[in-house]
C-alpha cells in the first residue's frame, strides 16, 4: 500500500503544507464541501493543503488532468461528494496521484500556476455536509466504553455475551447529522428520577458526547449481496471526526428493549474534512485479539486484517465553556487516547453491515461507537467521565466543575496520526456547541 | 372532518369504481408511484379508481385544474410523491376535492374525457416505491404484541415500565424498503443458539414478518424545531401496509444493549398504495386507555387524540406456500385483527419523534411496529402465533406447518376499513416472497 505519496520527505511548493504541525501537508489531501464564508456560492469539493483549500470546481474547469483522475475530479467538484464516493479506489488513488504531483514541489510552472488560482484560504470558508447522508448506521465497538457504560447500566453484567462476537450497531438518524460548527438545542424529553413512578418531561438533565471517527461508503453493495471481508476495505472512501451527542437521561429511560432513539436523534456532528484510507495507509497497525478472548468468526475474519487492520489514530476531546470563552481562555483537554484500542476493524464493521444483504450505497455513514482506551483517562464520553455523573471535573483553567455538559459548552474533537517516519495525516476537528433548551 | 368527498352514496362514472368490495371507490383516491409493467416508461404518480390506475402525469398535460389543486397535481406527477407530501393539508385537500369532482358521476362530459385517456388498467402496471425515502423508523406500539414477544425473550417481565409511558421506537434502514412484490433472499448471519456456549454463522432458521402499518411525512419540521401533538396530523400525508420481516434468531442474538440491526435491516416491504389520512377520516374513533393506566404525557395529550385519534383499520395476514401456489390453492389466513388496538395513536407516534428536535422530512417512512389484537389469534407475527416457534401452525388447504417461515413463502397482507354508512376504503395489498439463502 505504501507508495511515493507517503515519502515522508516529499513537500509541497506552498510553505503552509510543510510546516511541521500542519494537519494537512501533501500526503494528507482530505476532502471536504465548502465554499467562502458569507457568500451565496455554490457549495463545491475542495482539498485541504496547508492553511489552504483548494478548490475543485476552480481546479476542473481548467481541466488539468486526463482518464480516471479527470472523472474523479469532476465528481469532486459538485455540491457533494457522492459521485466521487461512488467511483471506487482506482478512480480515488488516480485522483490522489494527480493532486499530490499538481501540489507537490516537484509541480510544472503551468501546475503551480493552475492550482494557485485554484487556492481559498481556509479560514475564510464555510462548510457543508461532505456527503447527501442516505442512511447513518452506529456501531459500538470499544470494549472499555462498553464496560464503561455497561457498569452504569447493569453493574452486575457491563459487557452483553455477543460484544467479542460481533461489531454491534444500530440504525441512527441521517437527516440530524451535521457539520462541525453547527450549534444544537438541549433536547426536550421524557426521564424516569431514580426511584420515581412515573417518568417528568423536560430538558435533558445528563448531556454528554461521544469521540467517535465516522467512515464514509464508497460504492457499496446490491441489495442481497453482502460484502465479503476480504473486498470490505474497497468500500471505504475515508474517515471523519463524530460527535455522537448524547442524552443520556433520554437514552436510559427509553432503550429497553429497542435501543437508543430519542437520547441521540437530536443532532450527531462531524468533521468537514474527509481523510481518505489511502492517505491512513501508513498508520495501519495489527489487529490483535486479547488472548483467551474469542477469535473472530469466519466471515468476519480476513489475513489482512490481521496484519493490519487497526489503525493508530490519536484523538482528544476538549471542553470550551462559555467562560473559557469570555475569559479568552484555552479549552480544557477532557481526554485522549487512540483508535488501535478498538475491538473490532472498520472493514469488519462494514462486512457485518451487510452480512444479511443489507445494502449500502455511496455517501452512506458509519460510526465507529465511542471511542475509550484501556485507562479511565482514556474515556471518550462524560458519563464514563464522571462515573455516571457521580464524580464532578474539574476544568483546569476556570475552577468550574462538570458532570455533564451544561448550556454554552462547546465540545471539540481532534485526531491525527504521527510516527517518526512517515508524514503527519490530520483531521482538523469537530465541533459542536450546546444552546439552551427551547422554551 | 367528514365533507362531500366521504358520502357513502357518491358514485364514480366508472363501474368498477361502484362495485360493493372495490378497496377503490371515489371515496378512497390512494397515491401510488406506477409505469406500465415490463416499459422502459418513466414512473410517476398514480390514482387508483376501480380497477384503473389515473395517470396523474398524462392528466396533468391537460391542465385540468387550477390554482392549488393544480400545483399539487403538479408535485404529484413526477418520479416520486415527495414534492406532493411537501405541499401539505390544503393542497392535499384542494387536489382530493378536484379529483373527487373529475372521477364522480356528475363530471362533466370534458372531465370525463380528459379522465378516460388519463386511465391505465391496474392490472397492466408495475409500482416503484411512493416517495424517496430519507428515513425510515419503526414504533412498537401494540401492547399486546410487546406483551406476547416480551414472553418469549423475558418471561419474568414481559412489558418494559417505559412502554406505556411513551411511544417506543427504534430507528430502520431506509435504503431496504421495497415495493409490494420485490421477493428477497432469506439473511444470512449469527445466532446462538440455546445452551450453546458459541454463536454460529449460517441462514436465519427463523424468519417473520410483522403485520404492521406505516405513514408518510408531510412537510416535516426543521431540526430543533418539535410538532406539537396539536399539529401532528398536519404532517401526515397518509397510510400504508408495511411488512417489517425479521430474522428473529439473528435479533434475539444481536439486540441487548442496542436494539435490532441486521434482525431487521435485509428487507422492509410496504404497499404501493398510500391512503390519504383524509380518505380514512370516517374511520377515526376515540383513544382511550384501559382504566388504571398511566395517562399520557402532557406533551402526548390532545383533545382531538381522545376524541378520534384511533384508526379502525381491519388487517389479515395471509400465507402462500410454494404448495399453494402448484396446487393452484387459496394461501392461507395467519391471523386477522384491527388497528383500533394500538397503544398509541400515529399523532402521538410523530410528537414524541419530534419532542427531542429530530427533524421529519416528506418522504421519510414510519411504521407504527407490529399490529397484533387483544385475543392470541390476533396476533401480527408468527413468533407469536406459533408460541416462539414452540407450536406448529397447519396451513388448512395444503396440509403442511410452520413454526416459521419457509423458502418460497409469499406473505400477503391485506387491510381495509368498513362500516355501515360509509364507504369502504381499502389498502390492496402488501406481497413478499422469500427466496432460499445466498449458496
């Protein structure tokens, strides 16, 4: 998988993309809709590069490439990224390659020239949706989070029997995702007190968030058809940062025996910027089962994945108050931790999808469940946090304290990848932030 | 509620339209989406009258009508419903009215006319799905389903303490819904079975349906935005049969802690037909909840919901075997039972989808979760019948059983409403069949 545009010595012609903390040097190239902040433009695709975007749209009417990479920017460079998600891996990797010798130092005069009337500067855009969402499936596949929650729920039995056998999931709700920026309202509901008889209705008493990566599908499956483990990767266009915000009074009151519905259909957030798994390819890792614990069934097993179906992906999730605001204040680091500790691979997600002949088209998204490491730290949701609300935080820099989020917090996630030897592969960050309950 | 359009003497020109057990009398006026069968014909929208399809896209090119009723046969005319169930109530209505004047027996002769070259024979055409389904999501609302299904997972406590608190759902998989007569493959997947100390992996051994009824979105709310339950019914544009099939060792298996998945997800079936929830007018009647049971909510209560906020709607469940259908046989009646039973009206059903601030769109799907009646014979799923698989069904005219559903069962479900001193209004009828597991 490893090609020249992982070298992790290859630059870039514009100095931003090879600054050392960038998130998106020239190995990156992630995707994202957006067009300039305040304007009614068109939303179109665009690629980051440096403290830059570059737009396609822009890029496609010059028609600087030729074949499949042609075809793929011209997918790219609609109102979604749908088309271009369609098109499969070659077409993706051929549209890679043009991007990454158009962006590169070693560029033509004519490359540079095109590409840099092509360039937006990144904080003067806004964003959409990456993606016409057709259905927004969620998994849970962190088995601390799992025991995490699980001992808040059911102390005596945290982890339910299938857990180790299979990538659970639920269907969740598309029309309520959103992108990174967009605030929410603190959703109304019904509640059962401890050792009430009946249940109160108001507004959510126990929000929280969830640190999750989302994968965009790429072309999907017919109807019937599964697909096997060993083509799974295959459809898999990128990754994303999700916020699967919670309200955990809601949830608990109302999922038995069906699930959670209210207590997360209110608004589930992601990151702008899609990084595609080819541009991950150097921070696959080994998947490795714990010894002792049950080893995949057939269908869900596949050699590759053993070798490297994880991937080590840091992530974090920081508070921003209101007061931290006001204050001009830092955000307050909640957690980090990373995605290798996870139980199950994405491309073992996406076979167990569809194993039944559940049929997944371009655009659709899959979460991957909250993601918790192995240490309490590592916990990638407050009421883990706060061990079910019962132990208050303290956010470092104003002396105020959380056990659940409150009005005016914003949440924001981060996540990338780093190594000696290989390039930097960022996600920029997802952020949300809570509004008062309606009235 | 009740106007012209719903008096039990009105008659259309067409005879078929008049004749005593008609499911479409001018009364009924249900929407599909159709093109002649085995035509490369664009689909589009469709009334049914007797035994005719009106093809609202060839009446449209007439202009037969103005204003309202116009625009809305308009939105109607095109590849799907959802610019018609965007419109809302008074277009509904002023099309519903326009459309009673051109197909009732006192049309004028150019009505007529323009009517007669509009109608295609029911029997000649084939449907596609009535709306661009965005999100599908499935209730659970009959108590005596949750009761009889409660016995076969949780014996000690059959009824969850939230069901009669609020109106349970769980969200679905939307890109699976097919048309009436689209057959689909038995899923495979993982179930454990009893006693077993490991899961395995092959084709589901037992398969369901569920006798079930869904309605579609109107013009929806933006997200953050509830529908209070005075103005749910506005957002309903009408009804349909839907068959929910389950692989219920798959779910039984996978649902603890986050509810059913892939259970569910390989196929949902719903009829062409949709039933305009004015057309089911006459057949509201009072909501009422047994004496001693927790009342609504606040947030679920309205004077009209306990005026006529019940539907009597009479459904049966049908079963063709592969033998019935060599034989030449009549299927086989599973079980029938009314809608007037359910725990929670549609109304309520919307209000509580909305309470948190979820978004609806036109065109999203929802399914009121499997209709089974007061009495064992009622009951609209076979794990119920059948006692969890423990007690053999025998098909009357063939001979055979079943506990559950074998390959090359075709399930038919039926539904209609009917009084003295109306008209009857009928759903026609909701097929699948299911084909043997992927070799």
């Amino acid at each position: 998988m490893l090609d020249h545009t992982h070298e992790p010595a290859a630059r870039s012609w514009l100095d931003t993309a090879n600054s050392p903390g960038t998130d998106f040097p020239v190995q990156n190239l992630p995707f994202a809709v957006f067009r300039r902040r305040g304007t009614a433009e068109g939303f179109r695709g665009g690629v980051a590069i440096g403290d830059q975007v570059l737009d396609l749209a822009a890029l496609a009417a010059d028609r600087p490439f030729d074949g499949l990479a042609a075809e793929a920017l011209g997918a790219a460079a609609g109102d979604t990224l749908n088309d271009l998600m369609a098109l499969g891996p070659p077409a993706w990797r051929a549209l890679r390659y043009a991007l990454f010798a158009l962006l590169g130092s070693g560029a033509s005069e004519t490359s540079v020239r095109a590409a840099r009337g092509a360039l937006v500067p990144m904080n003067s855009v806004e964003y959409a949706l990456p993606a016409r969402i057709g259905n927004y499936t969620d998994f849970y596949t962190s088995i601390h989070h799992a025991r995490n929650v699980g001992r808040v729920i059911r102390p005596d039995d945290p982890l339910t029997p299938n857990f180790q056998w299979m990538p659970i999931a639920y269907h969740g709700r598309a029309s309520s995702v959103v992108v990174s920026g967009t605030p929410f309202r603190r959703p109304m509901g019904q509640a059962m007190a401890p050792g009430a008889s009946a249940p109160f209705y108001g507004p959510c008493r126990q929000l929280d968030y969830e640190l999750e990566l989302g994968f965009y599908i790429g072309p999907g499956n017919a109807l019937g058809e599964p697909v096997p483990i060993s083509q799974a990767r295959d459809h898999i266009f990128g990754m994303c940062l999700l916020n699967d915000w919670s309200a955990r009074d809601h949830q608990f009151w109302e999922m038995a025996p069906l699930g959670p519905f209210l207590g997360k259909n209110f608004c589930t957030s992601v990151s702008p910027w899609v990084v595609t798994l080819d541009a991950l390819a150097p921070y696959r890792v080994p998947f490795e089962r714990p010894a002792g614990d049950p080893q995949p069934l057939g269908y869900l097993d596949d050699p590759a994945e053993r070798a490297d179906g994880g991937l080590d992906i840091a992530l974090e999730v920081w508070l921003e108050s209101a007061a931290h605001r006001a204050r001009g204040l830092a955000p307050h680091r909640l957690s980090a931790t990373s995605f290798r500790h996870q139980y199950w691979t994405i491309a073992q997600m996406l076979a167990q999808h569809t194993v039944g002949g559940c049929n997944l088209q371009p655009g659709d998204l899959l979460g991957t469940g909250t993601i918790s490491g192995p240490t309490a730290p590592e916990a990638g949701a407050i009421v883990e946090l706060s061990l079910g609300g019962t132990r208050a935080i303290e956010l470092s820099s104003t002396g105020e304290t959380r056990t659940f989020l409150e009005d005016g917090d914003s949440v924001i996630l981060r996540g990338w990848c780093e190594r000696p030897g290989a390039a930097r592969i960022g996600f920029g960050e997802c952020r949300g932030t809570v509004l008062p309950a309606m009235a």
